[in-house]
C-alpha cells in the first residue's frame, strides 16, 4: 500500500470504523444534533449529557458512515467526556488544524490547560486526511455535530 | 430523414466486422486526457456517466470557433456574425439528425439536462396543467427529474407520483401503466439509470402512455452516449440529454419536443433572441426553439456538441454499444471475484454502468483507496438520494464505461478493489 494511504488507514482507525465506541443513544443525554455530509448522504447523531455547570458528562453518537468519519466519532466520544465547553471548543479547533494544515499551531493561543496534549496525541491518528483533501468533511463531520449540540442546533451539515 | 446522412451514419465498412470497425487503441489516442498520469499511476477513467472526456475533434472544433468564426449569433449583419450563426445552426442541425428528429426547430438548447427539464416543469406545466394535475415519474430517476417537479407542485399545486422498480432495478411495466390516471398530464422517466444501468422500454412505455393520450418526456442523459437513439421510432414527445456526457462540451444540454407541444408552450425566461417585437404594453414571442433560447446561446458549446455527435456517428453507436457490452460483462464477472463485493442493480437489461457496495468498506473508502491506484469512479448516492432508499442503500461506488475504455482498466479497478478487501477484510 502508498505511505499516504497506509497514514489515513492506520490500524487504529480500521479498529474504531470496525467498531465503534460509544455508539449508543444515552437515556439522560440533554443535547442532540444530527450532521449530515450531502457529498455521501451519510449522517450521524451526536447525543450530549451537559451539567448544569457546563461540563460533558457523556458523550455518544448513532449512525453509519465511511471508515474515517465513524472512527472519528469514536475517538472523539473518548476524549471529549469530562471536558468543559470551553476545553471541548478549544480541542475542536485544534483537531481541525490538525487535519488541514501541515503547520500544526502550538497551542499559545488557547488559554492555558484548554488542551491537553494526551488528547490532541491521540487524535493525530487522524491526520492522515491532510493528504486527502475531498476527506477532511469525513473526518471533522462529528466535531461539528458535537458543536451544534453545545450550540443548541439540531442540524448541521458540512457544507 | 436525408438518405444520404442516412447512410453516413450507419454505412458499414467493407468487410465490416465490430471487432475490426472498433479499434479502441486509435479511439484513446484521439483523447489527450487519457495520457495523463494520476498518482504516478496511468490514468484509470471510469467515471464517464459522471462526465466523459473529450476527443481532440471536440477541442479543435471550440478553438477554432473562438480563433476564426467567432461573433454572437442571429445579430449582426456583418460577416463573423454570418459564419458564426451558421456554425451554430449546424449545429442544431446535426442534433437533430442524431436524434432522427423531424426538423430542426424541434431542438432546444439549454445550459445542461437540468436547464431542460426546469424549462419542462415551468412551460410544459403552465400550458398543460392544472392543480391536481399529474406528473408520473419512475423510482430511478436523477434528481434533475424529481426536484423541478417539487417546485412545481409547489408553485402550480400539481401532484407527482412515482412508478416503482423491483429489488434488482428493473422498471415495472404493468405497476407503471397502473398508475397512469384520468389526471396524468406527462410521463417523465428516465431512458437509462445513471445509477444502476438499468435501460427502461421506453417504446413500450410510451405506448402505454400514448393509448391514454399522456406525452412522454426521457431523460436521456445516459442514453445519447451509449446507444443509437431515434425520437421517432421511440415515439417520444420530448427528449432530454446533455453535451458533457456524450464526450462534447459542459455548458450545453438539449430539450427535443415535438413541434406541436412546443408551439402551445409559454416561454421559460424572458430577453433578447427570444422575441418577435418589444414594447413596453406587449412583448411577443418567437416561434420555437428562439423562444426557449432567452440571451445569447452557448455558441462554442454547440459547435463542439456537433463534432461530438460527428465523433460518436462516425464510429456508430451500434459499435460502440457492443464494446461496452462485451466490457461490462468482463467487469461483472472479474468485480464478482472480489471478496465482499456486491453488485447492485441487476436488471436484465442494462448500460454500461456498474453500481457495487463491498461488506467492510464504505464507498468513501474504496473511492479513495483506489483513487490512489489511479483509478476514477464515483462514489456517493449519484444525484438518486430516492433510488438508493429505495434500495436500503446511502451510498454505493460506480465504476462507468466509455468508448475509450478496456479490458486493462477493468483489470486495473478488479487489482484495486482486492486491496480494499485486503485492508478492510
Ligand atoms: C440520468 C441523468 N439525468 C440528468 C443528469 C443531469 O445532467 P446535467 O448535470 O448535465 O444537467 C444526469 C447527470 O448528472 C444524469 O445522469
């Protein structure tokens, strides 16, 4: 297999496309969103569980999807519970970077311990999109849905 | 029609056998794009019913407009004017040659197939319908023949109603013809599914329809580029394709309607070349096709339209169609091979298409996987959001034949798609 292709289908990513961690719609879940990628019509539903004091007590999602958008709505659920708002914005933003741009930025712009490095570590399996540009769309699909959720937004689409 | 385009168009070589008339070599050496490398890898096309490639002969045919007999059309006076208009209306001409169309005038250009089948739900409805009114469709169809139709129902209160296909794609005859009411207005449906293949009895279906005296509008997208095709002997009332896709130009499509429909049906956009006389109480119109054409004309587009239809009559579309019968069979039985792979849509008559889903591997996937070996296919729900439901589906890869294709791109997408078994397991 070319390196770029072995880069975007790293075990990692075959293992959470084959199955999925949490993917289950959680009875007390508060906030839900659909996203929706009009390229495939696949979409997937993010459910949050938020507290009052604005910290994600669980994270979960339903749908099917392309190898690279259900993995990372797996390996999202993983890193996203018991963050707040602010923590889960700031890592989105970072994740993005991560999957468009060959200069990561180092983080001196987020407050300090917005991000933690661990988390951002193992989402980097992910930057394998950046040599797949028409795949970017695949793999932010369920941080943005997770966004509109926080948001208070049913629907988004990634277009 | 003239006997001796007649001939032209369907003479066979002497000693003529198809294996011999179709040199496919020669055909790939007429198309430039096909040199080009693609990730280090030879270019693999098989996404022509997405958009064909172009052969030097379509190229030429637009530079030279723009180099030598360039100026707008039905305008001027002067000579550019003269030689481009006639240009242009060669080019109407051989569009209705192509289709066996009784005379030109019965040749509307639109910027694509979708401008086509917008100016039909907005003029064909307006002369035709009223609320409550219907439009029969088939489960096959592109979004270009559903969403103009919402619209309508939306501004006109009409009402669409669906035909429906069985689980292997094929067009149902007798539940078609139980839909036809005391209120179906026009039949749309397409003449070959873009995302299946699927080739639908038109003639049938039109005589269905006619006994109950209901026109009939094709969507002949995928038709023009892959078998003779003739309004005439269909019986056809109005006949739909598009430039891009039978290796002509992008920017121009076709609306065929019969002379009488035409001339009973309001205009589709106001302007210039569209009008007889202008005042500012009362404009009137031109008789068809200028009615239909407001603004100035797609005039390269046409003119490389017509060397498009020279390029696929010179070679006959009987000749072409058997090359990519003989091909589609070959890719059906090395696709089966696959591991995980199911092909979907097995209607027992079908184009060159091939519509497959593989067990462990999205669509997405497989699309990017063996894009890397240089190999194009669509991959998605092709404009058919309905049809895949319909299917229980969300998405499905297509691999599409072309004129140009061969035994070795066939190979080229079998080794790749056993990676992509190989990765996903
Ligand atoms: C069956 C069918 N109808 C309509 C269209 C629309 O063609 P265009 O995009 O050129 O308007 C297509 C192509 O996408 C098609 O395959």
């Amino acid at each position: 297999m070319l390196d770029d292709l072995r880069d975007l289908y790293q075990e990692v990513i075959l293992d959470h496309g084959r199955n999925p961690r949490n993917l289950r719609r959680p009875a007390e879940a508060n906030r839900h969103a659909r996203g929706h990628n009009p390229m495939c019509g696949d979409s997937l539903v993010v459910h949050l569980t938020l507290d009052p004091g604005g910290i994600i007590r669980d994270v979960a999602f339903e749908g099917k999807g392309c190898a690279i958008s259900v993995a990372s709505a797996s390996l999202m659920t993983e890193v996203l519970k018991g963050k707040t708002r602010d923590q889960a914005t700031a890592l989105f933003r970072r994740f993005h970077e991560l999957c468009t741009s060959d200069e990561e930025d180092d983080g001196s712009s987020d407050e300090a311990g917005a991000v933690d490095p661990d988390d951002l570590d193992r989402l980097r399996v992910l930057s394998g999109v950046r040599a797949f540009p028409m795949r970017v769309k695949c793999a932010t699909l369920a941080w943005h849905t997770m966004a509109a959720a926080m948001n208070g937004e049913e629907e988004v689409s990634t277009e | 029609m003239n006997d001796a385009i007649t001939s032209a168009r369907t003479r066979p070589a002497a000693g003529d056998n198809s294996a011999r008339a179709f040199d496919v070599e020669r055909i790939r050496a007429d198309f430039p794009i096909l040199r080009q490398r693609v990730h280090g890898q030879p270019l693999v096309y098989l996404d022509s019913a997405a958009s064909a490639q172009k052969p030097r002969p379509v190229i030429e045919a637009m530079d030279r407009v723009y180099e030598s007999a360039y100026a707008n059309v039905h305008r001027g006076v002067h000579y550019m004017s003269q030689v481009a208009t006639d240009a242009f209306e060669a080019g109407r001409e051989k569009v209705a040659r192509f289709l066996n169309a009784a005379s030109s005038d019965e040749i509307v250009f639109t910027r694509n197939a979708t401008e086509a089948f917008n100016l039909m739900a907005s003029s064909f409805t307006r002369a035709f319908l009223k609320p409550g009114d219907e439009v029969l469709i088939s489960a096959l169809e592109h979004h270009a023949n559903i969403v103009p139709w919402q619209l309508a129902r939306e501004q006109f209160g009409i009402v669409l109603k669906v035909a429906p296909i069985d689980d292997d794609g094929n067009f149902l005859l007798d539940e078609f013809e139980a839909r036809l009411g005391a209120r179906t207005r026009l039949v749309s449906l397409t003449h070959v599914s873009n995302a299946l293949g699927t080739i639908v009895p038109v003639a049938e279906v039109v005589r269905r329809a006619h006994a109950r005296d209901i026109p009939v509008l094709v969507d002949g997208c995928q038709a023009t580029p892959h078998m003779a095709v003739d309004v005439r002997a269909l019986d056809v009332d109005f006949y739909v394709f598009t430039g891009h896709k039978v290796y002509g130009p992008t920017g121009v499509g076709v609306l065929y309607g019969r002379r009488e429909l035409l001339a009973e049906m309001p205009p589709y956009q106001g302007g210039g070349e569209m009008i007889a006389s202008v005042s500012y109480e009362k404009t009137t119109f031109k008789a068809p096709p200028h009615r239909f054409e407001a603004g100035t004309p797609p005039i390269a587009e046409v003119v490389g339209l017509g060397a498009a239809i020279d390029y696929v009559s010179d070679i006959g579309l009987e000749h072409i169609a058997a090359h990519e019968a003989g091909l589609r069979a070959y890719a059906e039985e090395r696709l089966s091979a696959v591991p995980g792979l199911h092909i979907v849509g097995r209607a027992r008559d079908k184009a060159g298409i091939i519509s497959f889903v593989m067990d462990n591997a999205h669509p997405h996937d497989i699309g990017t996987i063996i894009d890397r070996a240089g190999v194009a296919v669509r991959t998605g729900h092709h404009c058919a959001e309905p049809l895949m439901h319909r299917l229980g589906l969300t998405a499905t890869a297509r691999a599409s034949l072309g004129l140009y294709n061969t035994r070795g791109d066939i190979d080229a997408l079998a080794r790749a798609l056993h990676a992509v078994a190989e990765i996903f397991g």
